[in-house]
C-alpha cells in the first residue's frame, strides 16, 4: 500500500483526542455534559490508546507500548476507583486484545513501490538506516523521544516523501547532498527547519524528497550530516 494511501495511526490517535476534547468542551458549554467531571475519570484512556497504537505501528507487543498501556490502565483505575474485582474484566480484555494483536503482526521490509512501514519511537531514542534502491516514502514518529532517518545510502528514482512526526520529540532526517529538500508542514508549539547544505545549482533531475513534518511540543531538523 503506499504511503498516503493508509491512515496513519499516530495522527489517527493524535486527531481522535483532540476531537474529543474540542467535542467535550461544546457539550460543557451547552450544558449537556459536565465535561470536567468526564475527562477528569476517563482521560487515561486517551494514554492506553497511545500504547495500544504503538504496538499497531510496531506490529508487535513491544515494552515501550505495553508499559504505556499498563500505566494507563492503572490510571484509569484509579479515577475510576475500581475495586479488585473489578479489575478483572477489564484485565481480561487487554490480554485478549494484546493476543489479538500479536496475530495480526506482519514482517516488516520494503513493499512493492520501495515504500516502509510507519516506524515508531515511544520513550527512547533510536536510529534507522534506509538502503533501499527504489526509495519512495515513510513514515518516521517519536514520541517522548528521538529518531533519526538515516536515507544518505537510499536512492530516490525521481521522488520521494518522509512522513515525520515529532511529539514531546525530535526527528533528525539525514539526506546526501545533491538531493532537492522541500520541508513544510504543522508547528504546534513546535518547528522544523531545513539545515541541509545545498550546492549553489542542483541538476533538474535532481531527486526530490518532501519531509511532511508535524512538530507538536517537539522539532524536525533535515540535515546532512550528525550533529
């Protein structure tokens, strides 16, 4: 599938509490809904589904998520003043859900048109080296940590597109001089920047590769090199 043609599930969570809220705050304002009261007992489902995500993108049970999940699911007990017993359904379900989830793993690796799958980092930071030779989109996403995008050994026929999310983050892309950098996108109490070092004239073929950047309380920086 390629890349803009799926939801991507880190932004699908991100726009989901945001909809939420901004649906909370009409029905407060209207009197419909205490809202105050609603968010202060159920917020922590908003961190459950940030694990449960991560384990989406990862297509596996990986720590990071399952210890997001966890910390959720005691949060969420706690405002929900749940007694022992009654822990247990809920238990229940997550364990079937992560069972669920490990099913519908798949192996990671280059798709038909050159194309990855979302790479996520949560609470930590990381490094991912892309070789491949028909390089033409990813999707890279740290969350309460750093990633960097290695692309200076991949080649782009013609053009390509990085897909990268920073919140409470950073996201390093590094690309080879010679490529055409067009950087745009979302600050949020964020940025991103362009910090490649460009010849004077780059040939019009030159590769193209856009970075869609959406920086949230966190910044994307394209550069050449570490550092």
């Amino acid at each position: 599938m390629a890349g803009g043609a799926h939801m991507k599930p880190v932004r699908l969570w991100i726009g989901l509490v945001l909809l939420t809220l901004g649906v909370f705050g009409v029905l407060d304002a209207t009197g419909a809904l205490d809202a105050g009261k609603t968010i202060d007992r159920w917020w922590p489902v908003a961190i459950i589904g940030l694990g449960v995500i991560g384990m989406i993108v990862e297509r596996r049970v990986a720590l990071g998520p399952a210890i997001v999940v966890g910390i959720g699911v005691l949060l969420l007990a706690g405002q929900q003043e749940w007694a022992d017993e009654d822990l247990f359904g809920p238990a229940i379900l997550i364990v079937v859900g992560l069972v669920v989830l490990l099913g519908v793993r798949r192996p990671r690796g280059v798709e038909a048109d050159g194309s990855r799958g979302d790479r996520l980092v949560m609470f930590g930071a990381t490094k991912i080296k892309e070789r491949s030779e028909h390089f033409t989109h990813t999707d890279v996403s740290a969350i309460f940590g750093g990633a960097t995008l290695d692309l200076r050994e991949a080649h782009i026929d013609r053009e390509a597109t990085v897909d990268a999310l920073a919140l409470f983050g950073g996201v390093d892309v590094l690309v080879p001089q010679g490529w055409r950098v067009s950087v745009a996108g979302t600050p949020i109490l964020g940025g991103f920047e362009d910090k490649t070092e460009t010849p004077t004239e780059l040939p019009s073929d030159a590769p193209v590769l856009n970075v869609r950047a959406t920086a949230i309380f966190g910044g994307v920086d394209v550069k050449n090199k570490v550092g």
